[in-house]
C-alpha cells in the first residue's frame, strides 16, 4: 500500500472516527484524490453517507449489492438453524474470501459497511428519529418467517453473563450483524461473545483481547486498528441494554480502546495538529463515558484531566450572590461555575444547514409568577461557598466544623497529591483571589458559548461527581446543579443569535439531568416532571398518547437532525429510550404516583421493574403473580427467577438461575440468604463464602461483592481472604474509606503492622467526615510500627472526636510516657530563653498534660501517670498537683462506702499523694524565688488522711486499708 493511499485512509477513519460534520469533512479532506485512486473512491460515498447521518443508506448502495452477498443467508441459516452460527460464518466467509487487491481498502470497505449497521441500531433505539423503509429482517432474511421466535433467538444473541437485553428494543439483527462483522475483520470469531450467555471467566477474554490489540500494534494495520476501536464501541452499545454491566464487556474494552491505535497506527502529517487534538480529547472523554458505565470512577477521573490539559478548558466552582425569585430584596448565597473554552467553536460555514432543522428541544418554562427562570447573579462574593457548605451541615444534621490549618512544611506538590477526586473533578475556588483572571472577567450572567467538547466534558465531570458523592447532600445537589447550567447555558437564546445552536443529545441530556435535580424540590418539581415527559414523548414515536402534542412542521423537520443527534453518541453516556422511561417511572414512584408508574412499566413489558414497584408498596402478592406469569412464558429469564427466589426466600430459585446460565445476581442473594442464617450453623458462614467467590469469578469488576467477600472473611476470621477481597475493593475505589479501614484490619490481622498503617493512613485521607474507629485503629497500628509522632496525632483527633474519657487508650498513654522518659529532660543552655525539646517531646507534653486533661473526670491512674511527666519535665509543684487531684478523684467515687477495691485504691492514692508532700514539698517552688513547692505539706498530707478516715470509719474501720492509713499517720 503507497503511503499516499495510506495517509488518505487515515483522514477518512479519523473523520468517521469523529463523526465530523460534512462540511468540515468535504473541506479538510481532499476527496478529488480519493475520486482519483481507483482503489479509494468506492470509500467516498458510504463514508460521505455515514457523517450526512443516513447510515441506512448505506446499506442499500450498489457497491454493497456486489460484495455483500446478504441473499446468501437465508439458506446458510435454513442449513443451520441457528442465528449466530448463520452469521458467523456469512461474515468470516466475507472478510476472507475477498479477491480485492488492496486488503486495507477492502476491509475498510467492509468496515464501513458494519459501522453503517450499527449506527442504524443507535439511531432506533437511542437518538432518533425513526429511519424510514428499513425492514432489516427483509434485508438479511427474506422468506424467513419475522416470527417472536426468531426475534427472541436474535435477543438470545445478545445474552452475556445471564444479562438479558431489552426485549423491545428495534431491529437488534442489525446489532448482531456489526457485532459479528467486527469480530471476523478482527479474527476473534474463536472468542466471540454472541451467543454465548455462559461464556468463559474474565481473564479469558482479557488475554485475548490484549493479545489481539498487540497484534494489531505490532501489524500497524489501519483498518484493524480502528475496527478495534468500533468494536469497543458497539460493545458499549451491547452493555447498555442491560440492567447492569458486564465485567467482561468492559474488561475487553479496556484493551480494545487503546490510545496507542492513534499513537502508532493514525498518526500522519497529511492531519491538522487540531484534528489530532480533537481525536485525542474525544478519545479521552470516550475513555470517561466507558468507565462511567462500567461503574469504576477512580477511572474516570485520570481521563477527564487529560482532555481539560488538551482542551485548554478553564473551568471552577465558586460562590456568587444571586436572587432566585422576582420579588425578592436581598441576594442569597449560590453555586456558580465559570468556564471558558479555549479551542474554536466549529465555524458556521463547517454547519451543514439541514442539520439544524429539528435540532430543537422544548426547554420547559417554570410557569411561575413568583421564581425566576434562571438566578439573576450579582456578583462572585467570597462568603457564598462557605455560607452554601454550613447550610448542607446544617440541613443534614451536623454541627459546623471550623478546620484548623497548619501550613507547617506546605508545599504545592503536596497539595496535589492530596487532592481528593471532587477537587480534581470540580476545581473549587473559595475566595475570589482563587479564580483564574480570565474567568473573573466573566460576565456571571452571560458567560460565554463553550465548544460542545467541553460542554461535554463539564457534563461527564457533573455524572462522576453524582456516582461518588453521598446522596441527599444538600451542597452536592447545589454544585450538580451549578455544573448542568452550565451546560444548559450554552443554548440560551442571546447565544444562538451568534453561534449554532448546541448539539442535540448533549442539550437533551442536560435537560434530563436538570429535571431529575429539580423534580426533588417543591418549588420546581412541576418543570422537573413536566420536562421529563416531554423528553421521553420527543424520544419514543410509538407514544399514542402524549402530554405534549407535537406539529407538522417538527416531525418533518425531524430527519434532517439524525447527524447532529449521532455526533457526540460516543462520547456521551448511553441511554436508550426506554431507559428514560424508567427514570420517569422511578420518579413517579419517588413521590408517590404509583398509578402512573406501573402503567410505564406495562407499557414497557419490564415486569421485573413492575415487580419491584409492587414490593415497594406492599404488595408482594401481586407482585409474585406478574414474576409467575413472566416464568410461565420465559422460563429462562434469570433475573425473574432471581426476584421471586428474593421474594419467596427460595434458595432453590436462585440456584436455578445460576445454573440456567450463571446470573451473578443469583448468587450475590445465595450469599445474603446464608449470611442471614448464620447464627442457625457456623457452616451457613462457610457456604455464603462459597457463593460469594463463585459470584465473584462471573464478575471479578464489581465493588459491592468484593466488599461484601470482604466482610464476610472479616467476621468469619478469614483474613487473608479479607486482605485479598478489600485490596480488590481498593483498587476498583481508592477513595473509599470504609474499604481502606477494613483492609488494615484484616493485614493487623495477619502479622503485617507496616501495610496496614498504610491502609488505615489511606482511610484518613479519603474519609470526608473523620470517623472514630478508624482513628482508634490508626493509634493501635502506629504504636504497634513505632511511629509516635501519629501516634500523638491519632490520640489528639480521637479527643477531638469523642471529647470523653473514652478517647483515652492508656495502653498507648504509658506507652508513649515511656518512650519520652527514657532520655533525661534536656537542661537549659547558657544563652538560650527556653529549653530545646525536640518534636516528639514537644507534642507529647502537650497532650499528656493539656489535652488528656480535658476530658479526664474518673480516672486517678492518668493523673498519677501525668505526675509523672511533670516530674521528668522539672515541675514538681504540677506534678503535686496531679497527685491531689488523683486522690480527690479515688476520694470522691461513688462506690467508695460499699466496695472494698474501691477504698483499697484511696487508701493506695492516699499514700502516693503522702509520699509525694514528703518528697516534693520542700523541692524549690514555680517561681524561683526561694518559695517551695509545699511549705505546709505535713499539715496537707495529715489532712488527707483524716479526711479519707472520717468518710470509710463507718464502713472500713477493720480493713487492711485502715490500718495502713493508721501506720501512715503514726509515721508522719
């Protein structure tokens, strides 16, 4: 292949890769030298087809006619009898029996050709609008009778893990055929994953894929290398249907989505410096929206840093003051984001015309006389953020905490490293001086249009920050909102003046996203569910009965939208159109519009999710009924049977389901239902385990089940399972406390002092409110590793936090008087005004003698230990001191009259406070001025001893402690 040739088909899958706009295609690429190559040209037109955004057009072209021998497959599956084995070899046969002279031409040819089919199964079952004259089983499988059957063997195609796809979903044949396609342009029909509902462990499929990727490194093949990334893609689409993700999916995606494909395979001079940007930031943000979906955040972060780096996008949170409704007087505290794109916005003339037609969603209106559309900001105020964040303590029940710093030994690269992810998803700016110059210019009110790559960016960095942030949290809610403004803003009307209008499905989904935060509040719940009606009606053309009627003028407009609607589909979390209206369902139940709700998920035929609507109102019986009547007529559907087995506490169901075709799930409720037996057999333990590490072997990614694995060792005393199963939890989650805090218990457990430390200093870090146990953990594990300086660390915050006698560990305390007191205190040199403790001592003295103070009431051992101290610190007269407060604490308990160990302790504090007045009271006083320490000490110590001897007479008199108290007495 001529490099000429090969740099040309570089530009085109990068385009395609992109989903440019046509115009920015025709314009950037010289497609006179493709007309030219003989070889090239038959790329053009489905190319030009794809990026025109009708992808079902394609399928129809004459070229395909030629090469494509679609007619072959009714009699290969009338020969067969089975769907994938059909298609299988249909598109192995068609990849390799091809007389074409160039091979990356006409595996490109074909790839193009799988891309197309995909693109028409996203359009029906995602974006819209519907595709007219496409009959697929026509197409594929004329004379073959469109029967339930076959739709649910195409459907069964789809099945992974004991993961079933949505039943109604539109033409999933035409799924199946790219899928295949790409499995047989990538030579992975021996690990195909259609099919195959049992397939393998993860680590199979991981192997493979990598292997393959490597292959196609080290081959630089083109066309490979980029199917590699369709396929990933596609693979996205395959997971989405699901109720939940597919370890193995995104496993092989994560091979399969590699950075090097554009490193060492696209990489050509004949590209702009600025369209290999753009691939690069739409790679990173692609790379975001995957790990989003296979629920892994600590992924998502790293990429969305890397597309802000190559995006040059200034983006920060602050405080502002704004009104919110018409009449009102006075600014209140609010959350703002400024951003400022750096790239260019696509140039009008780069805008094909038609695409803009139908690009327009209804943003619903309040409808009210007394808020405002959107806040009316004043100005950036410094007090916002702090005024918003005591509110959220305040609303969620915590006292405010004031924080102090210390700027001892701070450093910028220390700052950084200990970023937690929402200061690295959402930069935040406290005080005014923080905002970077170029955003305080901003006009708060009417920032400027961003690129729709970094709208997109601003809005996957809103999703992250949901998935890992508490729910319920009042400033969460503020900065989520702040965040999808932001996004909203960019289509206001004052900027469509000047610039296009913002891209379809990103404005959708913003709408979306605003509606579910507002239809939580009273005062917006209206629009909240109003909007959400009005998307889902804009989504789904089969709705009959609709809220929101819709004109001629739109429905016409609506097929010229399809390229706009498909541009940004991979970069953007997927959601197919019924899955909005199982958001609006959950939302109906969430306030209590039962009715409504069940009627979605009839009309939807999601009997598992009706089920579930039922339980949550009490009605199990009804709700058992539709789940029999589901098995009655899908005898294998897994998940059912899954449910009911919850329903009914049938053990027998889940195994079942596990056996039909290893639903995870139904393991994961094996697990529980054993657990819960635990205290009937020890044995019941030993079998939840089991089950666990099977459920685990199926789905080696997901965090809940490596957690719960975890637990279950903690308290069967399996630690080194515990170890394994929370190291696990931590590299899927690194932020996440409880995880760190148990993986030290478990490593204390098993003899590793120094890696637990390590844990639990990980446990401190990521926790957001400090949690006590953890702390106390912490002070075990330092003294046990010898680091006293978090020792004193660890026992001062546990004062802080418990602010009671219990805070004391007094195991740790004679630890720690030990260490300080084994050296002599250190004298004061000629010259210097105080004497030189290092920081161990320093600190040490501080929290023996001022904190633990603080909240000691009962304890006399820890004023005599105190005494101690003081005495090593040259302080006689406060280490006297101690000793009477020691002796006024045995003096006073309550139980002194009535248990002997108690007045036995007195008499014992009784003579070390003797002991002390006749060592220490003739000792030179504080102030250095030939006073003493205790001028009147025998005075003092008789005194003492008196006053012990009138309160235990009545009750002690023939005690041994009486009698010392006498011979103490007769010695002074």
């Amino acid at each position: 292949m001529n490099e000429e040739r090969n740099n040309l088909l570089k530009q085109l899958h990068i385009h395609l890769l992109l989903l440019s706009p046509y115009p920015s295609f025709k314009k950037l690429v010289n497609i006179s030298k493709f007309e030219a190559d003989e070889q090239l040209k038959v790329l053009v037109e489905p190319a030009e087809l794809i990026l025109k955004g009708y992808s079902s057009k394609v399928l129809s072209l004459p070229i395909y006619h030629d090469i494509i021998p679609v007619e072959t497959l009714p009699a290969i599956y009338a020969n067969k009898k089975d769907i994938n084995s059909s298609i299988r070899e249909f598109s192995k046969s068609l990849v390799d029996n091809s007389s074409y002279p160039d091979q990356e031409v006409w595996r490109s040819l074909v790839l193009i050709y799988a891309i197309a089919l995909g693109q028409c199964f996203v359009q029906l079952n995602y974006t819209g609008p519907s595709i007219q004259n496409l009959d697929s089983h026509e197409m594929f499988f004329a004379g073959i009778e469109n029967s339930n059957d076959f739709h649910r063997e195409v459907l069964a195609s789809l099945e992974l893990q004991g993961l079933a796809p949505y039943e109604l979903c539109d033409d999933p044949i035409l799924l199946v055929m790219s899928l295949h396609i790409f499995e047989a342009l990538l030579d992975s029909t021996s690990w195909t994953l259609l099919g195959k509902s049992d397939c393998g462990s993860v680590e199979h499929f991981s192997d493979k894929s990598e292997a393959t990727i490597n292959a196609i490194l080290a081959n630089k093949s083109i066309s490979q290398g980029v199917t590699a990334w369709w396929r990933s893609r596609y693979l996205q689409v395959q997971m989405s249907l699901f109720i939940e993700p597919s370890s193995i999916i995104c496993s092989i995606c994560s091979h399969l989505h590699s950075g090097q494909i554009i490193n060492d395979i696209l990489l050509t001079d004949y590209v702009s410096e600025g369209l290999i940007k753009q691939l690069y930031t739409s790679y990173y943000l692609e790379s975001a929206r995957n790990s989003i979906h296979a629920e892994i955040e600590t992924l998502t972060i790293p990429s969305l840093e890397k597309a802000k780096t190559l995006s040059n996008l200034e983006l920060v949170l602050t405080g502002a003051k704004a009104r919110r409704t018409k009449y009102q007087q006075k600014a209140v505290s609010s959350l703002i984001v400024l951003a400022k794109s750096t790239l260019p916005l696509l140039p009008n003339d780069e805008i094909d015309s038609s695409e803009e037609q139908g690009n327009f969603i209804e943003n619903k209106e309040l409808n009210s006389d007394f808020l405002l559309e959107v806040p009316k900001y004043e100005s950036l105020n410094d007090e916002a953020v702090n005024e918003i964040m005591e509110n959220d303590d305040i609303q969620s029940g915590k006292s405010l905490k004031r924080i102090k710093l210390s700027f001892d030994g701070y450093n910028e690269q220390y700052e950084e490293s200990t970023k937690t992810n929402q200061q690295r998803l959402l930069p935040i700016a406290i005080r005014t001086e923080n905002i970077p110059q170029s955003l305080k210019e901003l006009d708060a009110n009417e920032q400027p249009r961003l690129n729709d790559l970094d709208s997109i960016q601003v809005f996957l960095r809103m999703m992250t920050l949901r998935q890992i942030s508490p729910s319920g949290s009042h400033l969460i809610e503020e900065e989520l909102a702040a965040l999808v403004s932001r996004v909203i803003a960019n289509n206001a009307e004052d900027i469509r003046k000047d610039f296009p209008a913002m891209n379809w499905l990103l404005f959708s989904k913003a709408l979306w996203e605003r509606s579910w935060l507002e239809a939580t509040k009273a005062k917006t719940i209206e629009r909240g569910i109003f909007q959400m009606q009005a998307l889902v009606e804009e989504m789904n053309a089969k709705i009959q009965t609709r809220l929101f009627p819709v004109d001629d003028k739109q429905i016409d407009g609506e097929t010229c939208s399809s390229a706009t609607r498909l541009r940004y589909i991979n970069q953007l979390p997927l959601a197919p159109r019924w899955s909005l209206d199982v958001d609006l369902a959950e939302k109906f139940m969430s306030i209590g519009v039962i009715k409504s709700a069940v009627e979605i998920y009839e009309r939807l035929q999601m009997v598992n999710d009706m089920a579930a609507c039922y339980i949550s109102v009490g009605q199990e019986a009804e709700a058992e009924k539709v789940l029999r009547q589901r098995l009655e007529t899908h005898p294998n559907d897994s998940r059912s049977m899954s449910i009911l087995g919850g329903l009914t506490q049938d053990p027998t169901l889940w195994e079942k389901a596990w056996e039909l075709n290893k639903y995870q799930g139904a393991k994961v409720s094996l697990a529980r239902y054993y657990y819960n037996k635990k205290h009937e057999d020890r044995q019941n333990m030993l079998t939840a385990i089991k089950h666990m590490n099977e459920a685990l072997t199926q789905n080696p990614l997901n965090f809940q089940n490596w957690y719960f694995y975890g637990c279950l060792g903690l308290e069967s005393e399996q630690y080194e399972l515990a170890a394994e199963a929370f190291t696990r939890c931590v590299s899927i989650e690194d932020a996440h406390n409880h995880s760190w805090s148990n993986l030290g218990s478990a490593l204390l457990n098993i003899n590793k002092p120094k890696e637990a430390f390590n844990a639990y200093q990980n446990a401190i870090r990521t926790s957001e409110v400090s949690n006590w146990r953890i702390w106390e953990n912490y002070l075990t594990t330092a003294v046990k590793v010898g680091d006293w300086i978090q020792v004193i660390r660890a026992a001062k915050t546990l004062i802080e936090l418990k602010n009671d006698e219990s805070a004391i560990n007094m195991r740790v305390v004679d630890a720690l008087v030990a260490q300080i007191t084994s050296e002599e205190y250190p004298t004061q040199k000629d010259g210097e005004d105080e004497v030189k403790l290092t920081f161990l001592q320093k600190s040490s003295l501080d929290y023996i003698c001022n904190q633990v103070p603080k909240v000691n009431t009962k304890n006399s051992r820890l004023w005599k230990v105190q005494a101690r101290v003081e005495l090593w610190a040259k302080k006689p007269w406060n280490s006297l001191n101690c000793m009477e407060k020691a002796y006024r604490v045995d003096l006073n308990n309550e139980n002194l009259l009535t248990d002997e160990s108690v007045w036995d302790a007195a008499v014992e504090s009784c003579a070390d406070l003797v002991a002390s007045y006749e060592s220490l009271g003739e000792m030179p006083g504080k102030h250095g001025a030939g006073d003493l320490v205790c001028k009147d000490w025998k005075f003092k110590a008789r005194s003492s001893i008196r006053t012990l001897m009138s309160k235990g007479k009545m009750s002690w008199e023939d005690s041994n402690g009486w009698d010392k108290l006498v011979e103490i007495k007769s010695d002074l």
